[in-house]
C-alpha cells in the first residue's frame, strides 16, 4: 500500500541566539560565528508529547586575520547591496557560508556571499523573505511548511505530537500533507487523520482511518467496505470470506440491496443485507451460480426434477401454452415446467420436450402406436404414411395398414372438405364476423360428425392459414382418393342495407372464356358432372329442410374450385354475413343444423350411388 517508511519521532533540539559586544576602534567590529547544531534522535509515535531542548545559541567568531600596526590602506566592512542582493564584507572581502551578527539580528551568507532569504540554512535554520532567523512555531517558506523551535532551527524528525496531534516531517523538515507515509495518512493541515474518511487525489480513492491512524483494509464501516490496499470499493463486485458471500458496491460505494440491478448487461438480484443471490428463484426468474439471471436459456432445476426455460425477459414459461425454441416446439405448463413424454391435446411431446412431428411413437399408457402428422397432431381415418396407407382410429391410435382392395360400392366413403379463405385472406367481414372464421367453426363441426359416421375426412386446412384457391386446393384433392370435393363459405351482397337470407348451392358450369389450368381432361366429364349435381341437390335440400333456410337454390358457376377439382364437387353459401342473417349463422345451435343438413344430404347421396 502506497508509501514505505519508518515511523519516528524526532526529538528536536531548539537553540537560542546571544549577541557578543565587539570593540571597535576607527571602525566597527562585527563578529562572525556558527549557530551550533544538536543531533536528533527518532523513535516510534508515541501517545507522549516530545519534550523541547534547549537550544544552544549560535557563538560568535572574530576573523582570524590579524591587522599589521602599520598603516594600512582602509578597506570596506560591513553591509553592501550590489546587483540586487546583500553581501557583508570585511576587509574588501565577503563573508562565505556563514553566520554573521549585526544590527542585532543574525543572517546568513551562502557560498556565493549572498544573503539568504526565504531557505533553509545548512544547519538547518529557516529564514524568512528578509534574511530575519524565524520565530518559534509554523512557520511558511516558499510554499512550504515547516515546524521550528524558539530559535528557529526546523524539526527534522520523522514524527512530532504538537498541541495533541501527530504530524510527521520529510528529511528536508518539510511537513507532509494531503499523503500517505507509510499506513498512515497525513490531512491538509499535516495531522494525521484518525476515525475518518479521506479523500486521496493520488490513489482517487476513498480510505478509511482508524483509531491510531492505520487505514481500513478488508472489512466493512456501515455500508461500505474498504479492500486489500484500503480503497473503498465502488462499481464493483467484492468476495467478503468472512460472511462467505458476494456483494456489489454502486459508484457511491454502498452496497447494493433488495433489489434488481444490471451490471454489465446481467442482472443481478440482492437481499436487504446486500448478499448476492445465486441458484434460486426470485419470483419468476432464476439467478445461476454467478449470479446472474437467466436469459434465453435452459435451466434443469433438480427441485422440481425440471426443465425450465427463461425467455428474453428472464421470466420462465409457463401458462400452460406453446413455445417455440430453435425451430422446434415446446409445451410448458402453469408454474413452467417442461412438459415430456405425454399428450397435449392431439400433439404429443416427447422425451426431450419437442412436440413429435413426423413420426411414430409408442404410448404404453394406450400400449399402441401413433403416428404424428407434419403439423404435429396425430393421424386418424385413413392416413398414407411413407407411401401406405394406415387406418387409425378416432383417438389417433393405429389399427393398421389398409389393403388397396378395400371399396365401399362405387365410393370409398371419402369426403374432401374445403374451409374456404384462411390466413391474410379473411373472406367477407361484415357485423363483427369474419366468413374464414363461421366457414372454419362448420368445418370443425362437420368433420366430427363425419368421423362418428365412419367416414375418412381430408381437409385443404385444419386452421387458420393461406390456401390459394386457384389451383392449390384443387390439387389438393386431386391427389387424394376423395369421393368428392365440398367447399364451405357464407356469403355477402357488399349492398349497403340489402336483406337477403338463405342458402344457396353451385356446381360447375364451363365458361368459354375461361379455361382450366391444371383440370383440362376432367372438367367437362359427364360423370364428374352429372354427380356433382347429384351431390349438390342432395346437400342443398337437406340443409334448406333441416335448418330451414331460405333457399336460394342451386347454380352453375365457373369458380376456380369446382373448374379444376377432378372429382364431383360442390360450393355451399350458407347464409348472407351482411344483412340481418348475420345473427342466425353466428349462433351454435344453427350451424349445428346447418351441419346436419350437409350430412343428411351426403348420406343420402351415398345411398343412392349405383
């Protein structure tokens, strides 16, 4: 720590200064002597105050020349200004490096016979700007501050207890201030701090002195805590072995408590008493062993026997939902847990956490197997996995693989349903209602009821997505072995205050204009047809029967979905969004007859296939 010195005191000795009478004769005298000194002892700062000596007083001294009794030519003695300084001459000649009384006053004249003023002599004695000797006391030279005895030679020691304070002296006798010496710090005025802060320009730090003057090193005063070299510690993190913990002091120095604080883009969270939080949850979040929080990342809690993971805002997942993590999919629930090997709903999770897609797993709770579809929800009907197909049942479980033989009459009891719109396409909106959304609400309603009846349903689109209509979802079904093609839609007039209501039907009806892009063979064949209106009558009476709809009727139209579909297909509109019907087709229970309708009307439909 800083500065290296042994402390000691100086028991300075003081001097006084005596005046001798010279006889003079045709001039006067003036004697020349040397202040004697005293040699100093040091020793250790004690609680005693050091006692004065007396001072010895500088002695005086004739020149040694003697005059001839001839006469002699008279040379110059005493003062003389030249060149802006002061010599004292004898005989013509100035006096070198030393003493000389005159005018009742002591100076001192160096090694060029120049007065000195405002120095130190070498023997140690302090002269103020005039040449004078100083008095006793503190005592100022060039900026400099020195301690003197009634003589007004300086104290050289290294220590010295004045007026019950301890101040310690360079070897020159300058007083130190506003420093380190050794463990101890002396303040502006020289004395040594004792039970208080400083401030040290050099080290820009904060200290703590203790009683007896030693600085603070490796323990805490209040809420600060001074380190190794006794630096306050401020803007960082400290170990303390003694509590075995960590803590962070801010840029005032005090130490952090009961709250969140980032450091260096990490947060970080401490209790009350500055302590540092590690491997715990802190609500929401966790803390890791250093401390920080944990972001972006998993986390395996062996209390829970768990993982977590903890989002971009350090709080964990939880809520019972879905989240994706690196392009895969993963369940937590409520209190944020991972969920593994089990159900959600139709998705199944698998031992690491990742929602199963393509590909089969085995539930020993079912003691079967499942195979799990691209979007992640398990197979069920009939399914072509890697080029067979695959009965399941309902519930998703395997029954087995389906022999190409298999036919129910001219049919397969295969429907293709066609939730029309989806995704950035909302269809008609109108009154608060969005038509993708009542086609997807009489899909899902429909499907169930299908399943229940035995028959394998395939869908365009099982939720909210975009489905072109030109030609993709007539692709679709045509690479399927669908009996036939259902499009579902409501309708809209766009006519401001129109009353129109009820449901009407459309088949296919070619436009010359108009020809097919991917359906060139199929469209115009009697038999597609001939059964799509088929179809279509037995839908469209049903539905206007049971839910007793308005009926609009059936019609023939040019629509993408019917002009490129291979198989017999039909475009229901099943109530008008924009006039007062709105209300009705809104309401469960008539889509659940709307439902009904459609699947009466396809029953009877199969019913009567030759």
């Amino acid at each position: 720590m800083k500065h290296t010195g042994k402390v000691t005191l100086l028991t300075a000795a003081l001097f006084a200064l005596s005046a001798h009478a010279v006889a003079a004769e045709t001039t006067q005298a003036e004697t020349t002597a040397q202040p004697t000194t005293v040699e100093v002892t040091t020793v250790q700062p004690t609680t005693e105050t050091t006692t004065t000596a007396e001072a010895s007083l500088p002695t005086s001294a004739k020149n040694t020349s003697d005059v001839p009794n001839e006469v002699v030519e008279q040379k110059q003695t005493g003062i003389v200004t030249a060149d802006g300084a002061t010599y004292y001459y004898v005989d013509g000649k100035p006096i070198t490096s030393s003493w000389k009384w005159t005018n009742g006053r002591w100076y001192y004249f160096g090694v060029d016979g120049k007065m000195l003023k405002s120095t130190v002599t070498p023997d140690g004695y302090l002269l103020d700007n005039e040449g004078l000797l100083v008095s006793g006391g503190w005592n100022y030279s060039n900026g400099q501050k020195y301690y003197t005895d009634a003589g007004g030679k300086i104290f050289r020691g290294d220590w010295k207890k004045i007026d019950g304070k301890w101040y310690s002296f360079k070897g020159n006798g300058v007083l130190r201030q506003n420093e380190f010496y050794g463990v101890y710090y002396l303040k502006a005025d020289g004395s040594m701090a004792e039970n208080e802060w400083i401030f040290d320009k050099y080290y820009n730090s904060y200290f703590y002195i203790k009683q007896g003057g030693a600085y603070a090193r490796k323990e805490w005063f209040g809420s600060y805590y001074l380190k190794d070299g006794g630096y306050m510690a401020k803007s960082e993190f400290i170990y303390d072995a003694n509590y075995k913990a960590t803590y962070y002091l801010s840029e005032s120095g005090q130490y952090v408590g009961g709250k969140w604080l980032e450091v260096n883009g990490k947060k970080y969270h401490f209790q009350m008493d500055g302590i540092l939080d590690t491997n715990k949850w802190i609500g929401n979040y966790y803390v890791k062993s250093d401390g920080a929080m944990a972001r972006n990342e998993w986390f395996f809690d062996k209390n829970y026997g768990s993982y977590f993971y903890l989002g971009e805002d350090g709080k964990y997942i939880g809520g019972n939902r879905w989240f994706q993590i690196g392009g895969d999919w993963f369940y937590f629930i409520a209190d944020g847990q991972m969920a593994s090997n089990r159900w959600i709903d139709s998705y199944y999770v698998k031992a690491d956490g990742r929602m199963a897609k393509n590909e089969w797993i085995y539930d020993k709770n079912y003691g079967g197997k499942f195979y799990l579809k691209e979007n992640g929800v398990y197979a069920r009907n009939i399914e072509v996995v890697d080029g067979k197909r695959h009965a399941f049942q309902d519930n998703g479980l395997w029954i087995g693989e389906v022999p190409e033989a298999v036919n129910y009459g001219n049919y397969k009891n295969v429907v293709f349903l066609d939730p029309g719109h989806g995704g950035r396409d909302p269809g008609a909106v109108y009154n608060g209602l969005r038509e993708k959304d009542l086609n997807m609400s009489i899909y899902r309603k429909l499907r169930s009821e299908l399943e229940k009846l035995g028959y394998t349903v395939l869908t365009s689109r099982d939720k909210d997505v975009y489905v072109d209509y030109v030609t993709e979802r007539s692709e679709m079904v045509n690479k399927t072995d669908a009996d036939v093609f259902i499009s579902i839609h409501f309708n809209a007039t766009g006519v401001p205050g129109a009353n129109r209501s009820g449901v009407e039907t459309y088949i296919y009806e070619p436009d010359p204009d108009i020809t097919p892009r991917i359906n060139k063979v199929a469209h115009d064949d009697p038999t597609r047809l001939s059964e799509s209106k088929r179809l279509a009558d037995n839908i469209h009476n049903s539905v206007v029967s049971v839910a007793g709809a308005n009926d609009r009727g059936v019609h023939g139209s040019n629509y993408a979905v019917l002009r490129e579909t291979v198989k017999p297909a039909v475009l229901l509109e099943l109530g008008y969004i924009d006039s007062p019907e709105y209300k009705k087709i809104s309401d469960d229970k008539y889509q659940n007859k709307l439902v009904e309708g459609i699947v009466t009307g396809l029953r009877n439909f199969y019913k009567t296939t030759k």
